[in-house]
C-alpha cells in the first residue's frame, strides 16, 4: 500500500515538470522580445535594455530556467508587471473567495449528485430515471455563464431574493457569505453534477449486472445494503475518477463564473492578468492551477487503493 | 415423504426485442425433504431460469412467472411479498452459481459476505456472526478459518471460491439449497472434491439440495433423482439408476449416446466409432411450440406427436416420460 | 410443429423509420445539428435585418415582429446576430474536432504502437491536461492577436490529450491480442498492422471522441469569446454577444438569454449525437439499452 503511494507521488513530478516548462517557456513562445512585452507598450529601447538586465533575460535559457525554477521552489513566482506586488501575495490575497467557491461547489455537487445517479439506476428506465437523465444531458449541454445569466435574471432581478453579484467574506457574517454563494456554486456546480450524476448512473448500472449482486440478492439482502455497500462500494472507482476529471471543468468553470458574478477571486485575476499580459501572474496562476489539479487528481489516485483491494494486494 | 418445494406448469417468459421467449414452457416437478433432485439439459434449456423462478429472481424489467404455482413446506411463493420473498431467500432457501470467480464481491472480505448473511437472518450481533462464518469455512474443509476471514475474494482459487459460496448457502441452515451448475467452472479434480462435499454436508444437515446441471456424469454420481429438460419443458423424469439403465424419451437416449466411450480395444484397433449427435438444432423459443418439442429431430416422430403436445406417460417405478411412441422407443434398442 | 433456428425469415430490408425508432438519440441529436448547420449556412437568407448594422435609435428594443429577438445597446438586431453566430460555433467546433483527431489519431497510433515515443509524448500529453483548458487556451492566444485561426488552434491544443488517450488506450488493448502477435511473427509490415488491423479499431471511439470535442470546444470558444479573448468583438459569436450583453443585463435580458439557449441547444445535439453513437457503436454499452 505504501508501496503505491509512493509510486504515485513520483508519478507527479515529470506533470509538474512539464507545466513548469511549458509555463516558462510560455512568455518567450510570444512573439516580439520577451523584454520588451514586459516593460510595456511605450518604454523606451533604454527601459527595454533596463528590464532586461534586471530580469537576467540576456542569460543563456538553461540558466534562466534553472533560475526561475531555484526562485520557483523557494516560493518565489516573480513580481506582477502592473501592481509591482510580489506575485505570491497578489494570488493568495485574491485566494479565499475562489477556494470558498469551489470547496462549496464540490461539496454540494458531489453530495446531490451521488446520490440522484445510484437511485436514477436502481429505478433504470422509470420515470425517476429519465429525468435524471434529462438533467444529466441539459446541464452538461448548457454552459455555464449562460446559466448564471439565467440564474441571475430569476432569482436576482425578477425575485430578487439572491445578490445579483458581488462576494461577502466569511469574516463580515456568515449568512451574507452564504447567499453571495448561492448562485455562483448553482451555476458552477450543475454542469458538473450533471457529469457526475451520469457516470455514477451508468457505473452502477453496469455493477447490478454482475454476478455478485445476483448472490446478494439470492442471500435476500435489504434494498438498500445491496444498492450502497455490495454496488457502490464497488461502482466507486469511475464515480471518483469522474470527480477528478471534473475538477477541470470547475477550475475553468470557475474563471467564468467569478467574471459573471463580479467575485474577486483567482478566476477573475486570470481574465484581468491575460488580458494585461501581465505575464508573471499568469504564470503564477497556471502554475497554481495545474498544482491543485495534479494535487486532487493524487488524492484521488490514493483512495483507489481504499476502494478497490484488488489494487493494494 | 412429503415435498417441501413442489413446482406445478410453470411458465417463466422474457421479453426481447424478438418477442416474448417461452424460457419455462409448462413444467412441474416435486422435491423431497433432504433428496438430491438433478435437472439435466443442454444449454439454454430453462434449467437455470427454472430455479432463478422458484426464489423469483428473475429481473422484473424483462421478465416474468407468467403462470403456475411454487410451493414451498406448503406456502405459495408466487404469492408472497417481495419483502417476504427476501425473508426466504438466503435462509430457508439458499442458491449457489456457476461462477465463483465473479459470483463474490471482489471489494468485500469473505468474512463479511458471509457474516452479512447470519446477521440479516438470524439477527445475531457481528460477532457472533463472524465466530458462525468460521464455523462455515471450517465446515467446508477451508484451511485456517480464522485468517480466511479477512481475505478478499481474489486472494482465493477458484475451488476456494465454490466452497466459500456453498459455506455462506448453508450459514443459515436452509431446508433447500439449489445449486445451479456448482462445478462446470471448475477443474475435474476439484468438480469431484466439490461434489463430494455437497453431499457430505447434505448428509450432515438433511437439506434437500437441487443440482442443475449438463454433464450426466455429474448426474449419475450426485443425484437420487433426475427431470430432464428441453426446450423450457420437462421430457422424462426417474430415479437416477432407473433413468441410466433404461432411457425411455429419445432424447435422453440421445444424450446418453453422446457422451464418448472409452473403448480400448476399439481405440488400438484404429476403429473408434464416431461420436453419435443429435441432428437437428434446438426451437426458437419466441414461436409457440406446435406438438411436441423434439419431433422435428426425433426418430420416432409421428405426425400425431407433430400436432399434438405429449402426454406424461407413467411406465412404473417412480419414472415418467413425455412421449406419444413410448412402446416404440421402449422396443428399439 | 416446432420451428427450428434454420428457419427463421431473411433479414428485413433497412427501414428508416426502424432506424429512428432504434436510436432516438443520435436521430434527434444529428437532425437538430443539421438544422443548426443549414441555419448557419443560409444565415444571410434567415437573417432579418444586417446583423452589422449600428442604428442607437434602435437601441435595446424588446422582441417585436421587426426584431424578432430585440436589438442590444447598438440597435442591433440580436435575432440575425444570433444566427450569424451559429456559423463561427459551429466552424470553431467543427474544424477543432477535426483537427484535434487527425492529431490525436496519428499521436495515438504512434504513441500506443512505438514504445519509445509513448512515454515521452504521455509525459507532455498529461502536462497539458494539467493545465485547465480555458487557461491554456487564454494563454495561448494572448501570445499573438487574436483571430479566428488562432482561436482554432489555441482549442485544439488542449483539447488533443484527451484524443491521444482514448486512441491509444484501443490501440494498446488491441496490439495485445493474440492475432497481432501472430501477424507480427509472420513478418507483416507495421505500416500494414497499423492501417488494415489496428485503425478501424479506433475509428468508432474516435468519432464519439470526436463529438465530445466538438462540444467542448463550442464551449470554450464562447468562453473565450465572453472573456473578450476569443473571436474580435466585431464577429458576432456567440460568446462575443452575450459578452457585449452584459452592462445591459437587467434592461435587456434577451441580449444574453438567446444567444445563450442557442448556444446550449447547440451543445446539447452535439452531445446528444455523441451520447447515441456511442451506445450504438460499444457493443458492450449498447447491450444496457
């Protein structure tokens, strides 16, 4: 057991190897002198040799690399073009909303969806069944700032029981906190519930065809022990992949929705450094990302071996 | 002796998308308290959908006890709750499958499959059930009972397996135990030792024990009694010695002459016969069966057997047949 | 009588009601795709009025029988917008899916088939995927201007691992089977393994892989395009209009909410499509109908 965790942990490092390449390299695939882009639009060709001094661009790539990854691993991700702040401090400013956010997302999704994907097999091609697939197909389909835009007109505008936009930190009151969520993990979170929903539908489906669930229920079992312990014990293993997967689809999700909802989180930054070119956010930023991406996708990897013994033995 | 499961023209059907198949055509059969009753056909006969009909545990969404009645220590089983059908199965009526490899749950100890099974009947705390699984694996000669308990399915073969099926079948003393093809996955040397404890434990518990299954060797050594099955109806019933000596529906006869004779002699002359089939192929089971299921590949077919569906035929000593030309068949050699 | 196997009618001349009927899915999902496509194409003869055409005495109409969907804050009509915007979705969807396989297809048969290409390029492959695709794809296209070739290209390339994974997952399963094997050890060339025994394999899940792209790619585009990263302002996409809709959100929902329902209407055939082929095309799916 401990055998594969460590092997999955090694397993991290090329990913991150790779990102860390690609986000490097990312500022000198622009075309036009990296330095230049950073010293901005009108600086003058001193300014341009100034910052690229300072930045050490004129050393050879090899060790601009190794310099950057040295600074990288001490916690160092460059300084912000615009803000001249410390690119570590600007993201963990920007980081409470964005986590709040997403945790909820992940939280409610996985708790509703879970549970409406095990019940839309047990009763397959009712009439339960078919509205859940329904809304597994709908909210897949439907993208995310055209739901929050929905979301928002009904309930915000129309009903006006929900902030419109705008996030409240955990800190000045907890209810308050709670409504600017609402909407925000509603439209952030269906289209993953719905991928969830889907692929827990269809992984039990395929496991109360097996044999052994024929023996649970020849030994006359109750419903529901037959349905959670022999069937989704072992229907696990794709319904936690599948929430792995999805992680991606809320990191992006997530960029939209704090734009749509006016929420001062990663999200947001992303869109404002991108379009700046505030090169040393985004790469913070991408880093920050594919780190909690690779992280998750780790902690899911290790409890296939709580899920399954075929793989720890 | 009174029966304890008597089963009277049953039929199971399905629906396909080819229309609705006649899997269980009209049959009836009798078990005794503690007798070993053997249901022998090819594949595809209505055997297994047979006993998944008696414990009901034919999938609702496609199929369905059209008619007739299951009786078990005299209750009707067709007319029992789902809630009360669940009481049954697994305690007064137990089922073992095919396949050991995937008839247990790869992600659950052997213990607790088991254990799950004494506490939901018998209502015993965990424990206690923990302490009867090992008296179970013990009792189907698993080595180390105790260190057993906690090992997964795939640490186990395959004869393990069956021997674990059949320990967890039996954990509540049932009155019945219907195993559907116990040993057909499983080597020959391991089929016999799974044979033998069947009936070993049979003789040390009294439960009746119904054994489907293809292969007549199977049949002749396990069994007391035999129903032989075609085509989702029964064709001939008999004590098993009987059934062997003289085969009286074609057939049986024909099963029987399938099975390949060692003959030595014949084998160093050079000379072995070939093996003798059964020509013809098995009904689509989606059109009514006009007459009797086997004409078209019998030997004895009249026209009256083509028109009309057999009757059973009594010819003495517990043996039964479903044929029109049984003086016929009788006469032939 | 009973009637035996041998027996049974001919097989039934194809019928295409009986194809609908046995696949609803990819039947509903591919005749509203092709209703989207014709729109797309015919939008100049569907489109009411100029979708270009700036006229602020016209602004922020609700729908009316001249605009049928209103007008946004340049009295624009949102109606002849909105199908002039089917067209960059579906090009941008379409063109990606394509490219993204080609790609996928020949990086997948290369990585399943050459050992020593294959840890490489799954190392590079999972990188990518570790990077979420709207940033990847923002990234990409503010290295250079904005355009949509660019946008094209910048979707493709996040979208290329998740291909490469499901072709070469068909091709490792299938290099392993005894016949290859055998071919191999009787001296058939790769080039020949490759084309007549391992490529139809992928085909089936390529084209459902194919539609997932396509619908992820329509996504991210109007993802993009919201963002103000994606197709020039002036191009009406999908994305770009809802973008455009937003000061004036609570006056004038329609701006957003229509383009918005076409572009989920959209996703959902493409989805839907997806969904039926692959039921119809994995046997071992198909069978839990």
């Amino acid at each position: 057991m401990t055998a594969y965790i460590v092997r999955r942990l090694f397993a991290v490092l090329p990913v991150m190897a790779v990102v860390a390449l690609f986000v490097f390299f990312l500022l000198r695939f622009a075309p036009g002198d990296p330095a230049a882009i950073i010293a901005g639009d009108d600086a003058t060709a001193e300014t341009i040799a100034a910052v690229r001094a300072k930045l050490g661009l004129d050393r050879p790539v090899v060790e601009q690399f190794a310099v950057w990854l040295w600074g990288l691993l001490h916690g160092d991700m460059g300084v912000s073009i615009f803000s001249n702040l410390a690119v570590t401090r600007v993201i963990a400013q920007r980081l409470e909303p964005t986590l709040a956010l997403t945790l909820s997302t992940l939280i409610v999704a996985v708790g509703l969806a879970v549970p409406i994907g095990v019940v839309a097999a047990w009763k397959a091609r009712k009439l339960v069944d078919r509205l859940v697939m329904g809304f597994a197909v709908l909210g897949f389909a439907m993208p995310v700032f055209v739901l929050a835009y929905i979301l928002i007109y009904f309930f915000a505008v129309q009903w006006q029981l929900l902030p419109v936009q705008g996030y409240q930190p955990i800190g000045e009151g907890f209810w308050p906190f709670v409504q600017s969520l609402i909407l925000p993990s509603v439209a952030l979170g269906v289209t993953y519930m719905a991928l969830i929903a889907r692929i827990t539908r269809a992984s039990m489906l395929e496991v109360l065809q097996q044999d052994y669930i024929r023996t649970a229920n020849a030994k006359g079992l109750a419903t529901d022990r037959v349905l959670l312990l022999h069937a989704l014990k072992n229907a696990a293993v794709p319904i936690v992949t599948v929430i792995g997967i999805g992680i991606a689809l809320l990191i992006s999700g997530v960029v939209i929705t704090e734009t749509v909802f006016n929420i001062p989180g990663l999200g947001r930054l992303t869109v404002d450094a991108v379009l700046k070119r505030d090169y040393p956010i985004v790469q913070g930023l991408i880093l920050v990302f594919a780190a909690a991406k690779v992280m998750v996708n780790l902690i899911i990897d290790i409890s296939y071996a709580f899920l399954d013994p075929r793989i720890r033995y | 002796m009174t029966a304890i499961l008597e089963v009277r023209d049953l039929h199971t059907q399905f629906d396909t998308l080819d229309g609705v198949v006649r899997a269980v055509d009209g049959v009836s059969f009798e078990l005794a308290h503690g007798e070993t009753l053997g249901i022998v056909g090819e594949s595809g006969c209505g055997k297994s959908v047979t006993a998944l009909s008696i414990l009901r545990l034919i999938p609702t969404e496609t199929g369905r006890i059209a008619s007739g009645s299951i009786r078990f220590e005299g209750e009707e089983l067709t007319a029992l709750s789902e809630e009360a059908m669940k009481r049954l199965r697994g305690h007064r009526i137990s089922m073992i499958f095919q396949e050991p490899m995937t008839s247990l749950n790869p992600v659950l100890t052997v213990g607790t499959q088991i254990a799950e099974n004494v506490v939901r009947h018998r209502g015993v705390p965990w424990r206690a059930a923990r302490d009867r699984a090992c008296e179970m694996l013990d009792l189907v000669r698993i080595a180390d009972p105790r260190r057993r308990l906690d090992e997964y399915p795939h640490q186990l073969s395959g004869g393990m397996r069956q021997r674990v099926m059949i320990a967890m079948a039996l954990s509540c003393d049932p009155r019945v135990l219907i195993a559907d093809e116990p040993t057909t996955a499983l080597d020959v040397t391991i089929q016999a030792q799974i044979l033998d404890l069947m009936l070993e434990l049979k003789e040390k518990t009294g439960t009746a024990i119904v054994l489907i299954t293809h292969d007549l060797g199977v049949v002749a050594e396990t069994t007391q009694r035999v129903v032989v099955m075609y085509a989702g109806r029964k064709v001939e019933e008999a004590p098993v010695e009987v059934l062997f000596e003289e085969p009286l529906h074609p057939y049986t006869r024909g099963l029987m002459r399938a099975i390949p004779r060692l003959d030595i002699e014949a084998d160093l002359a050079g000379t072995r016969p070939r093996l003798q089939e059964i020509p013809g192929l098995v009904p689509i089971l989606t059109r009514p069966i006009v007459g009797c299921a086997f004409a078209p590949r019998c030997g004895f077919a009249t026209d009256r057997c083509r028109a009309e569906p057999p009757p059973i035929v009594d010819a003495g000593a517990g043996h039964t047949v479903a044929c029109w030309e049984v003086e016929r068949v009788r006469a032939a050699a | 009588m009973a009637i035996l196997v041998d027996d049974l009618a001919p097989p039934r001349r194809f019928s295409l009601v009986t194809a609908i009927r046995r696949n609803p899915t990819i039947a509903f999902g591919g005749l509203l795709l092709a209703a989207l496509i014709v729109m797309a194409i015919l939008a100049p003869v569907i489109a009411t009025n100029d979708p270009f055409k700036i006229a602020p005495v016209n602004r922020l109409r609700p729908p009316s029988e001249r605009w049928w969907f209103g007008t946004d804050q340049f009295g624009r009509d949102v109606f002849s917008r909105t199908v002039y915007g089917a067209r960059v979705s579906l090009i941008v969807g379409l063109s990606v899916a394509a490219f993204s396989c080609l790609l996928g297809l020949a990086l997948g048969l290369a990585c399943g088939y050459f050992r020593r290409i294959d840890g490489l390029v799954m190392r590079v492959m999972d990188g990518l995927m570790a990077i979420p695709s709207i940033l990847l794809a923002i990234a990409l296209i503010t290295l250079t201007r904005p355009g949509l070739g660019i946008v094209i290209v910048a979707i493709v390339i996040p979208e290329v691992p998740r291909v490469v994974r499901v072709v070469r997952a068909v091709v490792l399963s299938i290099r392993s089977q005894p016949y290859i094997e055998s071919a191999i050890a009787g001296g058939t060339r790769n080039t020949k393994l490759l084309i007549r025994h391992v490529l139809p394999n992928t085909l089936a899940p390529l084209i459902v892989q194919s539609t997932y792209v396509c619908a992820s790619a329509m996504l991210i585009e109007a993802g993009l395009s919201f963002l103000g990263a994606g197709v020039p302002p002036e191009v009406p996409s999908w994305g770009n209009i809802i973008a455009q809709g937003r000061t004036f959100f609570q006056i004038a929902p329609w701006t957003i909410l229509i383009p918005g329902t076409f572009l989920a209407i959209t996703v959902l055939a493409v989805n839907l499509l997806g969904d039926g082929l692959r039921d119809r095309l994995d046997p071992r799916l198909a069978r839990r109908l």
